[in-house]
C-alpha cells in the first residue's frame, strides 16, 4: 500500500516536473504596441494633439449604432444574430449628395473609438478643403462595439465560442456593410469613399480598398506594417530599426546600452542579484524573474523609437540623458537616467511599477496576435540593443494553446490578403492606395517603402515614426511632415478629380 | 363544454385557413440551371464532348485530397476542424518549375468534380501548349469534399449547424489555400495560376481573380452570371433572353408558344382539365395542379435557349417542330411536337415525369440560392414566352425560411463582390480577366459584355449559347467559336508573355 502511494508519488511529481517548465515558458509573450499613439507615459505634455479641434465642435459628431451581422461568412443560425456596432458622422462640411461630395472614413483599429474624433488628422483637417462627409467606425469586439451585450473586458475573452467571431476579415465586412449604409441614409450613391486607418488600422485600409474597391475608391494607410507576417520580411527588422535609432542618434549612447545587458544578466543570476537590479532601477515591488526588469526597460527603447516624435524626440532625449550623466556614473545609472528623461524621475509612486509599463497591450489585441494577426517579432545574433530570443512559432503554439484553446493560423493572413512577391502581383493589380511611413517607426520596414505601381504609392519620411501623419497638422510640425501631408492630400485630389471627371 | 370545443374547433380552423396558403405558397422557387452543360435530355449523343481526350489518359490526372480548413473567418474551436477536398492534377505536359511553366486551375462548381477531366477543355486543350501543370478542385459541400464525412445527400441538408459553412467566400478561400498547397508541394513559387470556371464556377473564378490576385494571376470566367443579383439588371432579363431567341428563330414558332399559355390556363381552370391537359401533355401521372406543367414546358423553353449549341440547336430544332406540325395540328399539338423534338418522341415510359425533367437542380445549389446566390429572375408583362410571376423577394424570404430555418441574404454578394457601377469601380482596379459569354445564353445578360478596361476583357459571340467554350475544341466547331477560343488563348498568352518579361 504504502509503495503504491509513494509510487502514485513519485509519478505525479514526474509529470509535475515535466509540465512545469511547459507551464512557465507559456506566458503570452506581446509584441510590441501596435498603435497611432504612444502610451501616456511617452506624451509629450507641451503637445496639443487637438490643435485642429477648432475647426470642430463636438455637437457636429453623431454618434450612431448600426445592426450589425454576427459572422458575414457563415449561415448558421446564430450568424444572423446582430450586435450593435458604433459609428459617427460629422457632416457640417460635407457638400452634400447632389454633388457627389467625398466621404472619409477613419477605420478604427484595436481599440475603443472613443469620444474626441478631432484627433484624426487626414478627416478633420481635410473636411472643408475636400467638402468632406466624415464617419468614424469603430472594430467590433473594442470599446462599445461587442456582440452579445457584453463589456470590453476579460469575461469576454474567457468565451470561446464568441471570440471566434472577432478577426479582421469580419471587421471589413463590417465597415463594407456600415459604409454601403451611410450611402443610403444620406442618399450618396456616387460620393466617393476614401478610406483612412493607422498602424493595425492602416493594415486594415489597404486591406479594404483591395478587397472592397466597389466599396472604397481610394485608402490612406498609415504605417501600416502588411509586411511583417511568416518570412516576407526577417524577423528582427524591428528591433534592427531600434538599433539603428539608436545608433544613430550617438553611438556612445548605444554602446552604453549594449554594455548594460550582460551587466544586468550577470547581476541578476546572482544570489540577491534581483534585490540589487530591484534597487537599482527602483522597482516598487521586488522583482521576481529577470525578464520582468528586460521587458520594462525593451518596452522604453521601443516605444521611444516608435514614437521618436518631434519635437521632444524620445531617443534623443533618452541618449542625451544616458551620455549626459555626471562623470562616474557606472552603466546602470546611465541607463536609469535614459529611462528618467523619458518616464520621469521616479514614476508615480516614487518607484516603477514595471507592469504598468510593459503590460501596455489589450487582451483583445492579444487574441489577434493568438489567431491571424501573428506577426513574428524577435531578435537575432544582429540585435544588441535588446536581448530578445528569435521568434519562436511553436512556442507561439504553446502559448496561444494554452491562453485561448486555439493555435494561430500565420499562413492565413499571406493567404488571404497577400504579401508574397507584393511588387510583382500589384503592379497591375488595384489603384488608389497610399502607404505612408516614417523610416524611424520600427514597423516601417513592415511597410510598402516604393511605387508598387502608378497607383499605389509609397510616402515616407527619414525622418518620421510612427503615425505622425496621422495627427492633426499643428504649427509646430517640422517641413517634411507637412510636406508628407501636402502629398497625401495631393494624391488624394488626384484621385478625386479622375473620378469626377469620369462621373461626368 | 360543447360550446367551448366548438370555439376551440373554429379557432383551430380559422388558424388553419390563416395559413394554409402561407404554406402552400412556400414550395422552393427553383431557379434555372446555372452549370456548364445542359440537362441529360439536350445532350446530343452524336456529339462527343470528350474529344480531346485522346491527348489524356486516364492515368496522368493524380487525385488528392486536401485537409482542409472547416471555417476560414472564424476562430471557434470547431472553425479548426478539417475535412478531406478532393483535387486532382496533371503534370504530363507541365514544364516544370525551373521554367516557371503555368498551373492551370479549374475552380470547380455546384456539383460534384466527377472523374472525367478531359472535358474541361481550356485545360485539356491548352495543357500541351501552355505546358501546363493542370489542377482541378471540387467545391466544398459537393461530390466527395464534404465536411464531417457525410455524403452528398439531402442528410447533410437538414442540419443547420452543418451547412453554415457552406458558401461561396468559403470556397474561393479553399481554392486559395489548396493553390498555394500545389505551388509548394510542387516547388513552384514562380508558377503563374490562371482559374477557369463556367458559369457559377466563372463567377468563382473572376472573384477569385479579384480577391485573391496574389494566387491567381489571371481567370477566364466563362458565361458567369456576377450582374444577376439585386437590381443590377432587370429580373426579367433572362426570360427575355429566351423570348428572343425563340422570336429570332421564327416568329410564327414564337406566336404559336405565346398563345398556348391562354389556352394552357383555359383549360386548366375547367373542371376535369387538369386530366385533359395531362393525356394532351402525356404525363406520366394524372396533373396535379396547372403549375407541375407550366414549370415542365418553361423548363424546355428555357434548357433549349441556354443550351442552344451547334450543330443540334435546340430552338431551331424546336421550332422547325412546332412550326411543320402537320396542318390542323392544334396549338397545344404543336407544343407537344415541339418538346417532343427535343426530349424524344414519348419519354422514357411512354410518357413524360414531368418531375424529372424540372427538378434538375441539387438540394445543395437550392441551400446557395437561399443563402447569398439569390438571383431574382422573374417573369414581367413583356415577358410572354412564359408565365412567370415577377421575383418577389418576400415570397423568397418565407420559402428559404421554412426550407432553410434562415432567410437569404441578397445584399451580401454585392457587398462583398461588388457589382455596382462595374465600369468605373473596375476601370483602375484589377486586371487579367476574361468575360467570355456566347450572346444566345439568357445568363449572358447578367455577364460582362464590354471592355472594363485593358485588363478586364469581354469577348462574346453573338450566336453562342452557355459556356460553350468550355468544352473541349472540336471539329465540328463554328467558326466563330473556334475564333472565341482563339481570342481567349492569345490573351492568356499576352498575360503569360507579361508576366515571364517581368520576372526576367
């Protein structure tokens, strides 16, 4: 008797140990934010995003909700069902059906729509100049656009049955449906649809004008990474454009940066090494693994290349700060001033909160990076700013697995939307397409960097990161800014006048 | 007691009053054939479509089956199940993919992919010439690639949970994953995919075209119907198609059919004319009601005008019959002597099922058609070659209820295909389509019959009937169907010259 217990025991401690380190090595990893505006703690407070707001009084948006279809692609009973999906109209500079005035429309991304829309550059702005019909629509499955009555919150993502629903495919249909819609209620069968999204939602407006062309005649797709999915691009792009911010910006700043890794990781393998790292980088509770400490401090070098904004330009402020500190400042102190200059001096609570920082991504969002959105970020042997394993599909597998009950399908976005040879089979393929970018965004080298044909055509800036463009024009942007916006909406005439002078 | 069971007994029967002609009105409309090659009854047996099949044997064409994706837009756990879709290849006359030689792929339709290939002729024709790599792909929910390993039968139709998955966006994205799957197991990266597909499957194959560019290079989508859905065209068109090509024929053929319907429902209304109409018609069994026959006699009239193929011609043939009825043949003989021409001088019993020759149609096309494939044909006052009521949408919604449990969703394919304002949504999109259409076909009202743009290319011939270049060439071959096929082959070869040039 007792040797069977003991033999159940040691059986069950086996598998303990063998599941363990399955179990530990499944936290979902993120990948880095993919959003038009950086998180609160890299916002320049000087900055006005809402300089154009001017123009618009909150009272001409019309926040409307429309019954939308549960699953376009499926005729089971319960695809029929509806959910209530929000969109707004502003239309106080439209000129009117008769003459067969524009319509933009701002497709929303990963996350809630929101309330203030005046931050939305390419509609507020260009309203009166292109006698705009604005709509703003927001992704079902964010902010108040959730099937089943529910709440943007966890509860929804524990249910496997309705997440199934939530993917890109159906939110283009969505927007095909709300968009058809709004023709018909404001009885616009010929103004023509251009269609804007930045970032995830940039992905999304190229992704509908080549899709839904009888639908929208024309896309501006802000850094808009299409190309960072299964091996169209190598994995460690972004992180090599980090590098090269860096780099760039002061090559002592960068060696500095190099250097710390391997300080940090032999400190921290050390008996009482996380108390130290704890100190050092004044973390308001002690930290536990070592990871926590390298994803707080990756997230900082990403976020401010990403959102390396004029005019407080994230890295150099960082770079200032790491080369500037006082003689004698061992490594560590040089890296805590860079993290100091940007976050401020001891975070909220006189301490970091290094969750608060890197846990910066939805759980929504993290189902897409669990189903179709898999785009395959890691390092590389190339890669010193940061210390980041390659990307690692089975483990992605794992993860995914064991978080949602469901495995990614990362051939499905290639399949689907295309990618492969993207030069060759667009160029006669489609028109009308904008890809901007700014080539210090690390997800610019994701992006559409030349002509891929006399209609789809590539914007970019050395200068710029991500989304700038997609902010309101403000007296304080820099020439090429403006001078990137002039193109687009250049472009934009361009397109128009073709199109009216076909009309005729 | 008595009172209150007689209240109950009138309530019972005014109910059933109420909807006994809900019920009776809700038999499944069916809609005419829509697939490559007429019904059993037109087929010429002097004709052999399978001539070329001498260049094919048997043992080349490879069949495969495929693990495929149940649900492509959905992340439920039952969305990763898999079924078996069967394809087969032939790679005899392939060039291989040194040379970057083409894939010709035929998108397969309503029906089961059969195991006779060779009757597909721009494959088997053109695979010697192009040297191509052939590969035909069965539509799920058809022939042998059902899902949950059930069998093409009116089982798999009754579960409603089951056949939400089948549709047409589904299977352009099952042909998209297996296109892909051929080019790797066949490590042909740079092999260029043209899609053929005829009627339901030229639809298919000029959307395929459209949403999947980056997998098919180019599409000859043969007599595809894609402007029958809304109000894109008039309901009528396809009756009015019939009725001129009847009129065109002969007009005194024309008048004799036109006046046979007064005298058709004349009769038919009387006492005991059901029984007249029934020995007149040699049916099979005693008419039911006037509406089995109408569907039977609109069926010929329409099969003989959309298979109106050379060297048979089965108007002509129809007419020659209903015109040289010995004199004082009656209307109604003349009818008769009409469908007899075509289906033979007394059925196969000595009499005619009427049902056998209306209820052409799968259970299967019938669940399409009351899903997304709504195509509203109806009859209209300038419509006299048939008694037809006009499409009605509301009649349509109440009978794909009852069959179906869901109501048809006739916004969607022109949501998602497009349709609207074809010419100038396509002028600048797109590119390599072939509509091809043969003018006699009343599905060609609903094709594309002018240039798109340089791309986009109608070829059609006035005398044609449906999907006739789909067949095999053969010598009996028209001029002006051999000089289609011709044109179709030099533009493929344009795309083909185009594309090596770039690749070079």
């Amino acid at each position: 008797m007792l040797r069977s217990s003991l033999k159940f025991l040691f059986q069950w401690l086996f598998l303990m140990l063998l599941f363990f380190p399955i179990f530990s090595a499944t936290k979902l990893r993120k990948t880095p934010r993919l959003s038009p505006f950086g998180p609160k703690f890299l916002r320049d407070p000087s900055k006005n995003i809402f300089s154009s707001s001017s123009l618009h009084s909150m009272k001409d948006f019309e926040t409307k909700f429309y019954e939308q279809t549960l699953d376009h692609f499926n005729y089971q009973p319960q695809s029929y069902s509806t959910f209530k999906q929000k969109y707004v109209t502003n239309s106080r500079y439209w000129g009117g059906a008769n003459s067969s005035s524009p319509i933009l429309a701002y497709l929303g991304a990963e996350s809630s729509l929101g309330d203030d829309f005046s931050y939305i550059g390419p509609l507020s702005d260009n309203a009166p100049r292109f006698k705009a019909l604005l709509i703003y629509i927001e992704h079902r499955f964010y902010g108040e656009s959730i099937p089943f009555g529910l709440e943007e919150d966890a509860i929804l993502l524990k249910n496997e049955s309705i997440r199934g629903y939530f993917n890109s495919e159906q939110a283009l249909a969505d927007y095909a449906e709300i968009l058809r819609h709004v023709k018909e209620i404001f009885g616009a069968p010929k103004s023509p649809i251009i269609v804007v999204g930045g970032s995830y939602g940039g992905m999304l407006a190229a992704w509908f004008r080549l899709k839904y062309p009888h639908i929208a005649m024309g896309a501006l797709a802000i850094s808009a990474p299409i190309l960072y999915f299964e091996d169209l691009i190598p994995h460690d792009a972004y992180f090599s454009v980090v590098q090269k911010d860096f780099k760039e910006q002061s090559e002592s700043c960068f060696k500095t940066i190099e250097e710390s890794w391997d300080i940090i990781y032999k400190i921290g393998s050390k008996p009482n090494g996380l108390s130290l790292l704890s100190r050092k980088f004044k973390s308001c509770s002690k930290l536990k693994k070592i990871d926590d400490l390298s994803e707080f401090i990756v997230n900082i070098y990403s976020s401010a290349a990403q959102y390396n904004e004029p005019p407080r330009y994230p890295v150099k402020l960082m770079c200032d700060a790491i080369d500037g500190a006082p003689d004698g400042t061992d490594v560590l102190g040089r890296i805590l001033a860079g993290i100091q200059s940007l976050v401020g001096s001891d975070g909220n609570r006189g301490c970091y909160d290094l969750r608060g920082y890197s846990d910066y991504l939805t759980e929504s969002w993290d189902w897409q990076t669990c189903t179709e959105m898999v785009i395959p970020i890691g390092g590389s042997d190339n890669i010193t700013i940061v210390r980041e394993k390659p990307f690692n599909m089975k483990e992605r597998n794992k993860q995914c697995k064991r978080h949602y009950g469901v495995v990614p399908r990362p051939h499905w976005v290639t399949t689907y939307y295309g990618g492969y040879d993207i030069k060759m089979v667009l160029r006669k393929f489609g028109s009308n397409i904008i890809f901007s970018n700014g080539l210090r965004d690390p997800w610019s080298r994701a992006g559409v960097l030349e002509n891929l044909s006399d209609g789809l055509l590539a914007v970019y800036t050395i200068e710029g990161s991500h989304c700038l463009d997609l902010n309101p024009a403000s007296e304080i942007d820099t020439p090429w800014l403006t001078e990137q916006r002039e193109k687009e909406i250049e472009i934009m005439e361009t397109w128009l006048a073709n199109y009216y002078a076909y009309l005729k």
